[in-house]
C-alpha cells in the first residue's frame, strides 16, 4: 500500500507547522509498494507514488528482484529497487516530472535503437533511468527507473507553490 500522510494544520501552531515533512507529503516517496502476480514479474494493479504523472492503461509495470522475482526488491536492506514502465508512445522521453541529464547512450544487441542513460538533476538525488524503444514493437517505450527521489516533483512543487504561500499568508493571521 503507498504511503499516505494526514496533516492537521491549526494557524495558531506555527512552530508545528515549520516541522511537518512536506517532501513526505508531497513526492518524497519514502514507500513503494507493489501487488505482484506471482512469480511472473509483471504487475497490473500497480501503486506507485512517482510524481504527478499520470500513467496510462496501457502502461505495464516491471520489478527487477533479481533471484526473487515475485518479491519486491526492496526486500533486502541496501538494494536499489528498478521499475520499468512500457508505455505505447510516439516521444523516447516521456514527461514524468522530474529534471533529467543525459548522461550517456549506446547501442543494443538485437534492436536497431539505442539506449539512453539520464540522472536526475536534484543535488542530493541518485535516481537514475534508462530509455529505450522496445525491440519488437518499436511504439513501446521501456522506460527503467532505478532508485527513488528523496524530493518532490519539480512539477508537482510548481503547483503546489502558490498554495503553501498562500497557506504560510494565513498561519500569520
């Protein structure tokens, strides 16, 4: 089940509302979770909070486990957990949220298109992801994340902007 946060906000506690976890609360992704069939690696009923995009239904999501590949991959202390994303899209790189470098890309065995290699910008960020078009149908692309951001979505943050001000505005009064 995705993390959830509940926040009761009183304009008279202000020194309460500086401690509330707004990365928490807003894209910092502290629990990923999944509902795997088992052993076969690929889950329909996916919960994931990656941001404020919207994923379309024929999206199907992949959990990389390694040897237990029905179990999550966060199961062991330290593993890096990588999701892959197929999505039916004519773009390469998908809009998901988040400010990406592009760091590298080379050839596939067996595919006639390259894979790309990006990292996220935010300073204290080490999600990575990989893109490519599918091999055998060239109107999917195989988007692979590995990691999660410990920040909100730069888009989401956009947003969100103006309502924090203007919620900081009425704590003041």
């Amino acid at each position: 089940m995705a993390s959830s946060s509940t926040v009761n906000y009183q304009s008279s506690d202000a020194a309460a509302a500086a401690e509330i976890d707004w990365v928490g609360i807003f894209g910092g992704y502290s629990d990923v979770s999944l509902e795997m069939e088992k052993g076969s690696g690929v889950s329909e009923g996916a919960t994931m909070a990656m941001g404020d995009y919207n994923y379309q239904n024929d999206t199907h999501v992949h959990v990389h486990g390694g040897k237990n590949k029905g179990k999550m991959a966060m199961a062991k202390r330290g593993a890096i957990p990588r999701v892959a994303f197929q999505t039916r899209s004519a773009e390469d790189v998908l809009d998901d949220g988040y400010r990406w470098r592009k760091y590298g890309q080379k050839a596939v065995k067996h595919s006639t298109h390259p894979r790309s290699y990006y990292r996220c910008t935010h300073h204290t960020c080490n999600v990575k992801k990989q893109i490519q078009r599918h091999s055998k149908d060239p109107t999917i692309v195989v988007t692979t994340y590995e990691g999660i951001h410990n920040h909100p979505s730069e888009k989401l943050m956009e947003t969100l902007t103006p309502l924090l001000k203007q919620l900081q505005f009425l704590s003041g009064i």
